[in-house]
C-alpha cells in the first residue's frame, strides 16, 4: 500500500488562475498546473531558492520537491511549445499560515496579506 501524500504548504493563492494562447478563446485543450506545482516554479524559479530551501519552505521532502518540480516544467514547456492554455488549480496543499519554517522573511510570499475563498481540492 502507498504511502499518504503529505498536504504541501503553499504561501499565497495565484493572482491569475490561467493563461491562453492570443490565438486561443476556449481554453479547453488546457494543460492544468497544480497548485503545489505553481509554488515550486515561484519558488525556486522566481524567488531563486534552491530545492532543498523550497522543500522547507512546502513542508515536504527535497525528492518530493524535485518530482513537483520537473512535472511542472514539463506541463509548462507543453503549454508553450504546443500552444495551450494554461490552467492552475487543485492539487494536494494548504495555505501558509505564516507560522511555518521560512514563513515572515523577506523571501516569504504571504506577505502578512489575507487570502479569502480559496482552498486546496483535487477537483477542478
């Protein structure tokens, strides 16, 4: 039997829930971004954190970090490449509660904002 997946934290909601190509209206064809996925991408690509920084930051293992990782850029590349919007949402994560290792500093995302009506699911 597997191992249960570990709830990853994750610091702030997305601003932008998607983006689509300038010659695509619908969206349907969409490749979907986790929301952890999202984080690890800010986090080491953005904020510049190495992947064990962000494994601290999530909450999980530096391998589990690695795995989230390399899919992200994998759907993030087929988005590009092929010409596919881009959706975020679900996944298996939690909010920051600005309490956890890492949280306050100056490379935290939260940021002392309130994020209102937005929770981690695994549905769309």
């Amino acid at each position: 039997m597997p191992r249960p997946q570990k709830c990853r934290c994750v610091c702030a909601a997305p601003r932008c829930a998607g983006f689509l190509p300038a010659e695509e209206q619908s969206g349907k064809d969409a490749v979907v971004l986790a929301v952890d996925e999202y984080e690890a991408i800010r986090l080491i690509d953005l904020v510049g954190l190495t992947q064990e920084e962000c494994a601290v930051r999530m909450e999980i293992a530096r391998t589990t970090v690695t795995g989230i990782y390399d899919s992200a850029r994998r759907k993030l590349a087929d988005a590009l490449v092929n010409g596919r919007g881009l959706v975020i949402r679900g996944g298996n994560y939690r909010l920051c509660e600005g309490a956890g290792p890492g949280c306050g500093g100056r490379r935290c995302h939260k940021g002392g904002r309130r994020h209102i009506g937005f929770k981690g699911t695994d549905g769309p």
